[in-house]
C-alpha cells in the first residue's frame, strides 16, 4: 500500500488536494468533508488512539456544500427561540450545541474563534394576542433551562430590534398588532461553519502531528462504491481520480448522498430523499444591501408546518451583514444547489418509481392537505419578481413592516441557498425531522450520517457518538478525561451521554 501523503495546508484556508492515484489503507475513513465529517476527523485525532483516519470530499476543498456560508442560516440552534423545540427537545439541542461553542472558546485562539462563531441578539417574536401569550408561557417552562432569555412586549422590544416594532423606518408610529418577544443578548448565536469546518482541519492535522498520527484530506475525488471484503474491511472506490481506500471501519456524512451508498449497499430502501432547496433574499437593491436587524429574528413556529418559521440574519459572511430573509423550502430535484449533475443521484434516492414512496406522500398529503398550498406558495417564491414580491408580503413583511409596505425592497440572493436532505420514511408514512442516524447491524463497521438542520450545530454530539462506536468495534480507546478537560462533557456518565449524544 502507498504510504499516506501530506497535503499542504495554509493556516488561513486549508487547502487539502490530492492527486495521486492508487490504494491507501487506513483504521477510519470518512466519506464527506462538511463539518459533520471533519468534526469527526477530529474528535478521532484528539480523543482516540486510532492512528490513522482519511477524510474523501467531492469538491476542491473541504466545507464547500451545506457548511458554506452561503448554503446555511450560519445559526447555533439551541432551541430555545425555535417555538418548534419542546422543552425536552431544547434541553437536548442545547447541551448538543454548547459542545460547539466549548470547542471554539477551549481550542480556537481569539482571532480563529472571531472569525468563525459571533456574539449577537436573538429574538423570537410575537404577533397578536395568541402568540404574546404562547411566548409568555414558553418563557416561564423555559427560564430555567435558558436563564439568559428574557422576556417582553410592545414597545420595549425596539431597544432592540426598532426595524420589527416601526411601520416605517423613516417615522416614529410603531405597529398596531400586540407584541411579545423572547431574547437573548450578546450570544454566540451565528457561525460560519465553513470557516468552522477548516479549524476542524487545521486542528486534526495539529493533534495528529503531535500525537505521531497520520490524516489525509483527499479532495476532488466521488466515491463511486462501497463494499465489504471477506475480512470485514470496508473497500472505497472513487470514480473521479481512481483512488481506493480500504478501511477498518467508514462513516459516510455527505449530506443525501449518504442515503444514496446506503441504498447501493441494499440499506435503508424504506427511505427515501426528498431534496428541499432554500432560498434567501437580502433587504434592500443589489449592490446595496442593507442591514436592518442588529441580531436574529425568529417568527413564531406555524405547529402545522413541516420547516422552520421565517426568520432575519445579519450574514455575518458579508461586508457589513447585511440582513438576509428564509430560507424557503421548496422542492428541489437535486442533491446540490446549481449543480446539474447532481439531478440523476437525486432521482436514485428519491425512489419515486417505487410505490410505497408515492403512498405514504399521498398519504402524508391526504391527512395534511394544507401541505399542499405550503409547497405552492414556497415555489412561488423560486419565480423572478413574483417571488420577492410574494415573500415581501407573506413573510418578511411580518417581521419587518416596512418591507410589507414597500419601503424597503427584498432582492433575491441569486447564487445563495443549499438543499436539506429531507428524509420519507415509507414504512411509517412520515417525514424524519432533523439529523438522522443509519446503522444496520449487519453491517457493523459502516455508519450513515444524514445532517439537515440543525446537523451543523450537532456536529460534535454526532462526531463523539461516531467516535465512541468506532472504538467500539475496533476495540480502541476514548479518552473520557480528555473530553472532559476540552468539551466539559462526561460521557462516562450513561444520563449526559443520552443527552448529549446524536
């Protein structure tokens, strides 16, 4: 076997190419260079004695898909100002996100950590009588778990957020409708994950230079297929520079097309993809974007709906984070955003030829008929003009009255958006919200990793169960204490351990 090559790496942006063909043997390999997979890359570097890990990625760098800046809302999801989170849920979601921010407070140095986790406002806000009361409630079951969120109403929200609480931003009348909001101040609330994903690089290549490990980033190569050898080892070949990888164990994080390897190995054909694609739009003309908002503002989860509520982010990528509205969710027969050729993957995983796909979404769509003029009006918005038009109207303008009134404009950020990899289980005739996990025991040394949001923001909850079924199975070492010392996470403990792990 060829020995394993280091790529170079530019401590701004980590650059990891490769173009040598040939085999390469490693203990770990992982198909997907998002933060899922990186992430992993380096909790197994740093807390395991695994000796030698190989990351594959289809694109020329790593971080380049759904953890781009601008394929993703760039926020933390602690669920607490997601009205879609129960208690329960949001106790979850936060001690899953705070590993994240422990990473970057306890590893990132200052400037690393500034220019990839941000401290703003947040605020869910409440519109009307029902939804003033249902926030007041939420805050008193909640308090204790977020002793940081605040609660008020009416006008008191414009000391923070004047763009939601005036009808125009140019007079002094503040909106008619009774408000409330839950907020937060000066939280680390936004991430740029991509910028996230390259410190998840540099650190693996760093802990596994001290700790006399090895660890590739092999770019611009596909994964073509998976196999099992007769010794148990996991054989990948990849289609786009002939390389091949023999593994003692491979978790496969590449967002749908993780669905689409587990279907050629025969796994999981009771479910099936459904591409959801999101769009954004940016207050004000092009060229001129505006920032309205000083922090994030959420609407109030419509319970009958399927997708996140509507909400406003200063793009913390951007020259001046200007603010950005969605995303929409409109179906998207692709698994990436723009890119054509990913249409025939797409198809595969969609399964529409099979007809226990098409009954339970004929299902899903008989006992949630109001689905339908959802999926309507979310292609609307795809349609030029209409579509700015129509999102000014229904759902920005809630937020911010003066785009409903057409003061300010929304224009539609063309080249920005990425595809949520939305699960159908065809057996139990749902749809799977959230991160999902597939590991069939009789194929032990392979995991499935499916991340729509928040699997960003789990990224390390997810990483830390990967790792400790790895060592598992190969019969390898976690370092308990290590977690504890760097993350603050027990996972000895068997009751942090089911809170905690993805």
């Amino acid at each position: 076997m060829q020995e394993l090559i280091k790529s170079t790496c530019n401590e701004q942006l980590v650059t990891c190419h490769h173009t040598a063909r040939g085999s390469y043997r490693c203990d770990v390999a992982i198909v997907g260079g998002g933060i899922s997979g990186c992430s992993l890359a380096w909790v197994l570097t740093r807390f395991t004695d695994i000796n030698s890990v190989i990351v594959l990625e289809r694109h020329h760098n790593v971080g380049r898909v759904c953890s781009h800046a601008t394929s993703n809302s760039q926020t933390m999801h602690r669920g607490d100002i997601e009205t879609n989170y129960d208690l329960h849920k949001a106790r979850r979601a936060n001690s899953q996100a705070e590993l994240l921010r422990r990473f970057t407070v306890n590893v990132l140095d200052e400037t690393e950590r500034d220019s990839c986790i941000f401290r703003m406002s947040k605020l869910c806000l409440g519109i009307g009588e029902d939804e003033q009361e249902l926030l007041r409630r939420r805050y008193e079951s909640f308090k204790e778990e977020f002793p940081s969120m605040q609660f008020t109403e009416d006008k008191e929200i414009s000391r923070l957020e004047p763009a939601v609480v005036l009808e125009d931003l140019q007079g002094s009348k503040f909106r008619e409708e009774p408000l409330a909001a839950l907020f937060s101040e000066n939280e680390y609330a936004a991430v740029d994950y991509g910028e996230l994903t390259q410190s998840f690089v540099r650190h693996s290549r760093r802990d596994a230079l001290i700790r006399g490990k090895k660890i590739e980033f092999i770019t611009s190569t596909k994964v073509g297929s998976t196999m099992v050898s007769d010794n148990g080892d996991i054989i990948i070949r990849c289609s786009m520079n002939h390389v091949e990888v023999r593994a003692r164990f491979c978790i496969v994080s590449a967002g749908g097309y993780s669905l689409l390897l587990a279907h050629i190995l025969g796994l999981a054909k009771h479910l099936s993809l459904l591409p959801i694609a999101g769009s954004f739009f940016f207050a004000g003309s092009s060229g001129a974007y505006r920032r309205l908002l000083n922090g994030k503002v959420y609407a109030v989860q419509d319970p009958a709906l399927p997708f996140a509520a509507p909400h406003a982010d200063p793009d913390i990528a951007r020259l001046g984070h200007p603010t950005r509205f969605g995303p929409t969710a409109a179906f998207h027969p692709m698994m990436e955003r723009y890119l054509v050729e990913s249409l025939p993957d797409a198809l595969k995983t969609m399964q529409l030829t099979d007809p226990a796909t098409l009954a339970a979404i004929a299902d899903i769509l008989a006992d949630r008929p109001h689905l339908i003029g959802y999926a309507l009006a979310q292609m609307t918005y795809e349609v030029p003009l209409l579509g700015e038009q129509q999102y000014a109207i229904n759902e920005a303008g809630r937020l911010v009255p003066a785009i409903a009134r057409g003061t300010i404009r929304l224009t539609p950020a063309y080249g920005l958006g990425g595809v949520r990899p939305q699960l159908l289980d065809t057996e139990r005739k749902v749809l799977l919200m959230g991160a999902g996990k597939i590991v069939d025991p009789g194929m032990p040394s392979m995991i499935f990793n499916i991340t729509p949001s928040p699997g960003a923001t789990v990224c390390l909850a997810s990483a830390l169960s990967d790792a400790l079924r790895v060592c598992a199975h190969l019969g390898a070492e976690f370092d308990h204490e290590g977690a504890m010392a760097t993350l603050a996470v027990d996972l000895s403990d068997p009751c942090i351990a089911e809170l905690v792990l993805a």
